[in-house]
C-alpha cells in the first residue's frame, strides 16, 4: 500500500509532517494522487499560519498520534467557541 493510500484516511486530522524541506505541524487538508494540501500550525500562536501544497512523492514521515499532536488537537479545540 503506498503512503498517498494510507494517508486518505486522515484527511482533515492534525498531523506532523516532514517532508524533504521541512517538517511542521498542521492539518491534512486535502490528499490526492500527486499533491498534499496542508495547513500549518504555528505552534505557539496555535493559528493556521500557512497553507503547504506539497508534491507527493517528497513526503517523508508523517507522525499521526502522540502527545505533542494531542496538546495541538487540545488547544485549537479550547479556541473553539460553543
């Protein structure tokens, strides 16, 4: 199964991604065939600060779960008003 697959199914999740520029934290918005459309989130602001359209095949790793994920999901969703 190739990652572009993979990754489908965490569309509009907050992920890490490292890619071969970069790495940043944000939201998958979009993921096709040969691009990734993704938001990034400045982690000290918690607001979306740019959006990345990257090509495929460059992506590296792309961390889903974790704490540091978990504390983003947090405080974006503590912003959120009711």
């Amino acid at each position: 199964m190739r990652l572009i697959n993979k990754l489908k199914a965490f569309e509009n999740q907050y992920v890490f991604l490292k890619w071969a520029m970069n790495g940043e934290y944000g939201k998958l918005k979009y993921v096709g065939e040969d691009y990734i459309e993704f938001d990034v989130v400045d982690v000290d602001t918690m607001s979306y600060s740019e959006t990345l359209l990257i090509a495929a095949p460059l992506i590296l790793e792309v961390a889903i779960g974790g704490s540091d994920i978990s504390r983003i999901v947090a405080e974006i969703s503590s912003q959120l008003t009711p």
